[in-house]
C-alpha cells in the first residue's frame, strides 16, 4: 500500500515537473531572445524609452516621436523636442 502511495506522489511530481518545463518553451525569453512571432504588437508600444534631453522614461505609445536628420528621437513633451531642436540645430 504504501508504495503505491510513494509511486503515485512521485508520478504526481514528475508530471508537475514535465509541465513547467515544457510551458517553459513556449513563452518568450528575456532581453527580445526567442520567437519573434511570440510577442504581441503592444509589446513593442509598451516599449521605455529614455528622453534625450530630462532622461525620464515613457511609454512609446504616448511619446512624441520626431525624426531629426534623419534619426527617430522620442521625447516625453513638445518642450523636450523644441529644447532639443533648438541645441542640435540642422
């Protein structure tokens, strides 16, 4: 009887085990590593970015995104982009 127990709690294990190991292979990694295909289009908009001109983060869907010669800048307000534009002059 009681090994039927021991057996049992350890199939019990194993298959908790097996579990979390293969759930494992199916959400994306860390850093943007894994499929690509597995992240979501809001990832990407959920995204920080650091303004250049104060450094505070924000999300990139409510940044103001501008492109100054030729590079994408992302500030947190039309003040940072103005104050930016008027010390990086084109």
């Amino acid at each position: 009887m009681y090994r039927l127990i021991l057996v049992s709690l350890l199939l019990t294990i194993l298959y908790y085990l097996l579990r979390k190991m293969f759930r494992s292979f199916q959400t994306p990694l860390q850093n943007g590593q894994g499929n690509p295909s597995a992240f979501r289009p809001d990832d990407e908009q959920d995204q920080m970015i650091q303004d250049p001109v104060c450094h505070t983060f924000v999300p990139r869907r409510i940044a103001l995104i501008e492109w100054i010669e030729g590079r994408e800048y992302c500030f947190c307000s039309k003040e940072c982009a103005g104050q930016f534009r008027s010390n990086h002059p084109t």
